[in-house]
C-alpha cells in the first residue's frame, strides 16, 4: 500500500515533468523564469492546478496567460512522458502562499517588537 494518495501522486509527478516541459520545450518569449511550485489534482484525476511562481512579479498576469495558451502543447508533450490512462487538464494559477508566509513573518516580528522580547 502507497503512503499517499494516488491524485497526491500523480500531482508530484506532473510538477516535474510540467516544470522540465517548461523550462525546455516552451518557446513563448513572455514566459520568462518560472517555477512551478506544485500541482494539485482532483481525485478524479480530471483536472490539475497548476501553481506557479514568477521570478519578476509584474509578469505574472502575462506568463499565465501564455502558459494557458500553451496547455495544449505541454498536455500534448506529457501524453508522450506519461503512461497514465487520463489525462488531466490544466489550470495555470499563481502560487501566493510565499507572499502569504512572509506576511505570517512581519505580524510574528511586529508582534515580538510591540512585547520587546528579542528575537
């Protein structure tokens, strides 16, 4: 028995070819240096967020919008990778939970100032 689920599974592995896939076979000048941080797939199967990090905040909107137009191609270069019966789409979305950490991390500090504890 796996120790995880199987979407869990099937997530992590599409993380990393759909990160190779992009970074080598991607030839869309607007995506620029991107990381795919993880892939969340439905139990189904059926349907994967895509989560993704952008080197250069202010390109965010762009590069999801040309890798959206470019899901095709990348499902496309995974049905060749993967031995897997279906499929899943792909939905492209930002990864805000690093900004949201860092928020965690100035209220912590904000917090330690304002009871003058040392950190």
């Amino acid at each position: 028995m796996h120790p995880y689920k199987r979407s869990k599974r099937v997530g992590d592995l599409l993380r990393e070819e759909i990160a190779d896939i992009i970074m080598r076979r991607v030839k869309d000048p607007r995506v620029g240096f991107v990381t795919v941080t993880s892939v969340k797939v439905t139990d189904d199967l059926r349907m994967a967020r895509v989560y993704i990090t952008v080197l250069h905040k202010e390109e965010t909107t762009e590069t999801l919008s040309a890798l959206a137009s470019a899901s095709g191609f990348i499902r496309a270069e995974l049905a060749k990778r993967l031995r897997i019966k279906i499929l899943p789409k792909l939905e492209f979305h930002e990864d805000e939970s690093i900004e949201y950490g860092e928020r965690i991390d100035q209220l912590i500090k904000k917090v330690k100032e304002e009871s003058g504890e040392d950190t």
